[in-house]
C-alpha cells in the first residue's frame, strides 16, 4: 500500500499569510494526488484534483503542485474561512490512501 | 441538485452487522464509481471502498477486506455498504462520496455522513 505523510500535523498562522502544506507519497504515484479541505462537523471538500487543478468554485488563493512523490498545496493568503483540516488523498492505485491530515488553526 | 443522503448508522455490538444506504439524486448515478470514506471520532479521513459505475469491480482498504462489501442498484440510484463481523476500530463516520469523472480525479460530491457506533 502507498502511504501518504503530511507536513506539518498542525499550523498556527495570521489572516493574510501565505501558507504551504506538504504531502509525501511512499511511491510514485505521478500526479494523482488530491487535496480536500474539512471543517469540523462537515463532510471533506474537493479543492484540488490530480496535483494542480483547482475545482470550480475554490477561490484562486488555492493553489497545488508537485508530482511523483512530493507534493504541496500552497494558500497565498489566508482568510478567515480557511481555517480548517486538510488533507491529501492518493488516487494512484487502491487503496487509496489520506495523509493523516493538518489542521490550520488561527494565530 | 446534486445530493447524497447516507443512512443506516447505529449502535450495533461486536460481531454484529450493519447495512448502509447511500441515496444519490440530481445526477445520472449509474455514470460514476461510487466509493465510502470513514472517519473515527477525533481522526482523519480514511478510505473504505470503491465499486466502478457498473459495479463490474470493487476494492477495499485492508482493514475491511473480507467484512464489508460494498454494492449498487443503478435502478434505485443507491449505494450500499453491508458491515460484517463489526469490531470496535468500525466506530466512526461513514461517508459516501462520488468520483470526480474517474477515480483518478478525487471526490466531489460527498454525503453529510452516517454514525456507526460498534460497542457492548
């Protein structure tokens, strides 16, 4: 199985900071690899598919890149909405594996 | 619009069983692999089990091989997730959660969730 690694488990940032999370894959899984951002008591939300696509209607401060095994998604300014949990998701091969997640707290 | 409504959580005792139902409307449900997602309480996200559109192949994470299955009715626009042999580390969560055009893509449409308590 492909395992997935966040970095870091938890964040404490300002309102308008720029802010990068790190996601390693076990393996190459050349770019499919998926980030969902998750508040609390809510169902994941899709943010960004195969590394680097943004999903419609997620606002252009989010953005992704990387592939093989290293992997990043970047908030170029933080807003109070988007402090949250977020997590990267393998789509490589079954299973498909979540990293353990980051919860980004406000500073 | 486009919606998933799960049902079927409860609290159901170690060695029991458990039928989940996932009710897909606004979309055309027999178009898109289908997959479950659970969470335990105070943990993140981990995948459960995928079945294709035609329900012709289905995978599982390790930890429920051979206990749970997953299952469709194209004609009902509904999902299942039938839980055997439950054991405590079942307790979480049960999402259903639609593939984005493939399963390549991630998730993109996903059910409020259903509790699954597994306790004596």
């Amino acid at each position: 199985d492909i395992q997935m690694t966040q970095s870091p488990s938890s964040l404490s940032a300002f309102v308008g900071d720029r802010v990068t999370i790190t996601c390693w894959a076990s393996q190459t899984i050349s770019s499919y690899l998926n980030w969902y951002q998750q508040k609390p008591g809510k169902a994941p939300k899709l943010l960004i598919s195969t590394a680097s696509s943004l999903q419609s209607g997620v606002p252009s401060r989010f953005s992704g890149s990387g592939s093989g095994t290293d992997f990043t998604l970047t908030i170029s300014s933080l807003q109070p909405e988007d402090f949250a949990t977020y997590y990267c998701q393998q789509t490589s091969s079954t299973p498909y594996t979540f990293g353990q997640g980051t919860k980004l707290e406000i500073k | 619009q486009v919606q998933l409504v799960e049902s079927g959580g409860g609290v159901v005792q170690p060695g029991g069983s458990l039928r989940l139902s996932c009710a897909a409307s606004g979309f055309t449900f027999s178009s898109y692999g289908m997959n479950w997602v659970r969470q335990a309480p105070g943990k993140g996200l981990e995948w459960v089990a995928i079945i294709w559109s035609d329900g012709s192949n289905k995978y599982y994470a390790d930890s429920v091989k051979g206990r749970l299955t997953v299952s469709r009715d194209n004609f009902k626009n509904t999902l299942y997730l039938q839980m055997n042999s439950l054991r405590a580390e079942d307790t979480a969560v049960y999402y259903c959660a639609r593939d984005f055009s493939s399963s390549y893509y991630g998730m993109d449409v996903w059910g409020q969730g259903t509790t699954v308590t597994v306790s004596s």
